[in-house]
C-alpha cells in the first residue's frame, strides 16, 4: 500500500474528508495529499499513500491550472459563494474591462492567506476563527501568475459572469484573484466555481473519482501508481551492489557506490535514488567532481 493515487475531487468535501475517505479504502495506511482544494473546488488531488507519504516536500507542483468562474457584482466574506454576502454592486462595465482586470494579474502578487482558509494560526486553521467573527494576524507572501485568460463571459441583470483559466504558483489563493478581480473593476466579485484541472505534471484527466476508486473490485493497491511517479522530473542515480547497503541505510554515496548517473546532474540538485530496480528515496548531490550524495528523504 505504498504509491501515488491521482484524484479527481467533486465538490463539497474537504480535503482533509476525501483523505479520511481514502485512508479507509487503504486499509487504515498513511495517506495525505500534496495541494488543498476548498469544499467548493472540484478536481485533481495529488495523493501519496504509505511510505509515499515521505516524499511530500519533493513532490513537483508548479504550476498549478484552474478553470474557473467569476461572480461580478457580489463580495461575501469567504470570497466565494459559500459565505455570506456582504456587499452587492452593479456591474456597468463591459467584457474587455473584465480581460484587462484579469490580465493585470500576470506577475509578482502578494496576498494574505483569507481567513476562511486551511493555512494555521497557533496550531488551528484559519477558519475556526472566522467561524468566530475573530480576526488574527497573518503573514503576506508572494506568488506568481504565469497565465490568467477570459474563456467566457456574459451579464445578466446588473452582474457579470466570467470564465477564467489561470497557471499559477503553489499556494496561491484563487479566491483572492477573483477578489482583486472585482476590486479593479469596482463591483466585488467572488468564486462561484473553480476546478484544479493540473498540478505541475499531473493532469485530472488521469484521475480518478471516488466512486470509481470503491467500485475497483480487485486489489485496491493495484490503483497507486509506483512512488517514483511522486517525484516525476528529477534526475536519478543508481548504486552499484556494494552501494546498496549503504543507501537503504541512508548513508552519504560517492565514486563507486555510485554505478550510473543521469547526464547533466550538477551540485546542489535533489535526485532519486534506485537499487537494483527498487526506488530508495531522494538524495542531494554535495559534490559533482567525483558525484557525491547525501540522503534527504529515504522510504
């Protein structure tokens, strides 16, 4: 029970519901994912199953792809339509004021982790605290936006609706995009749907839904993909038979420890490690002239 599962999240549970969900199917293994996606959002989930669950820090994510929809004339307090509505505006402009706002967004911003978010505060999640009216402090960080395009839009009665994609960084709150959307164009604006359709090489098109993961009547373990696929991208070394011992004990590996290598491996690169034809785990390469590695995560 050890692997990568690709999901595709319908709406309304959690992230952490469908990895309850999903650590049941596995017979009680660890099982976590890589990338929250809010009740309200559908789509791909990353998930690592058993000794997989190590290698969540090398897991490749960037960048993130969305499609979406956005409200104009509505502001609530969550940013998307499943809070309460705050302030109604008419929206009076048109369809290219919409793709311009959008297209500001390309580039360097900053943004503060909304308070109806997963992101933690002295051990909790923000949005127990917005549950409780309570504003607490959080720190802004930056993200980057690769892409964000209009593929629709139309009004109706004094609002606008807009059908965006967006390629963006890790950790960047969509919710907040629409936001700012909204805010440029002077009339709020809010997520009213939003699906993560890739993450970093993984696409939802070779996910699968949960149903489709109960109803598999053979060996549930047959669904995970090999843990390697977690770490997709990387360079890898092999060890020759008198390196193996030390790998799987995590020892460093330099000059014949080492039997083949990937070209163009240069110092400071995180690699994966295989013995024979079993994945070991990631190491870093210290030194490059001899190759020298030091263990960073092993399974």
């Amino acid at each position: 029970m050890d692997g990568l599962l690709l999901v595709d999240k319908h709406t309304g549970p959690t992230s952490h519901d469908l990895v309850a969900s999903l650590r049941a199917v596995f017979d009680g293994a660890k099982t976590g994912h890589t990338g929250t996606l809010d009740p309200l959002a559908s789509g791909l989930l990353v998930i690592l199953v058993g000794r997989a669950t190590k290698l969540a820090p090398y897991v490749p994510g960037d960048p993130k792809i969305y499609e979406g929809r956005i409200l104009l004339g509505v502001s609530t307090d969550s940013l998307d339509m499943e809070g309460q509505i705050i302030a109604e505006m008419h929206y009076d402009k048109g369809r290219d004021e919409a793709q311009a706002a959008l297209s500001s967004l390309v580039g360097t911003v900053e943004q503060k982790p909304p308070m109806y978010s997963a992101t933690k505060y002295r051990g909790k999640p923000l949005y127990r605290y917005a549950r409780r009216g309570e504003d607490v402090p959080r720190k802004s960080r930056k993200v980057r936006i690769y892409r964000c395009e209009m593929c629709g839009f139309h009004t109706t009665e004094g609002r606008a609706e807009l059908d965006f994609y967006v390629e963006c960084s890790p950790g960047t709150y969509v919710r907040d995009l629409a936001a700012r959307v909204g805010d440029v164009l002077g009339c709020g604006g809010v997520i009213s749907r939003l699906r993560r359709i890739a993450s970093g090489p993984y696409r939802v098109e070779d996910a699968l839904t949960m149903q489709e993961i109960r109803e598999y009547d053979a060996g549930k373990e047959e669904l995970l993909l090999p843990p390697e696929r977690a770490v997709e991208g990387y360079k890898s070394i092999r060890v020759s038979q008198a390196g193996l011992k030390a790998a799987l004990n995590g020892a460093p590996l330099s000059g014949s420890l080492v039997s083949i290598e990937d070209k163009g491996i240069e110092e400071g690169d995180i690699v994966k490690v295989f013995g024979d034809d079993e994945f070991l785990g990631m190491h870093r390469v210290i030194s490059k002239d001899p190759l020298t590695t030091r263990a960073c995560r092993m399974i």
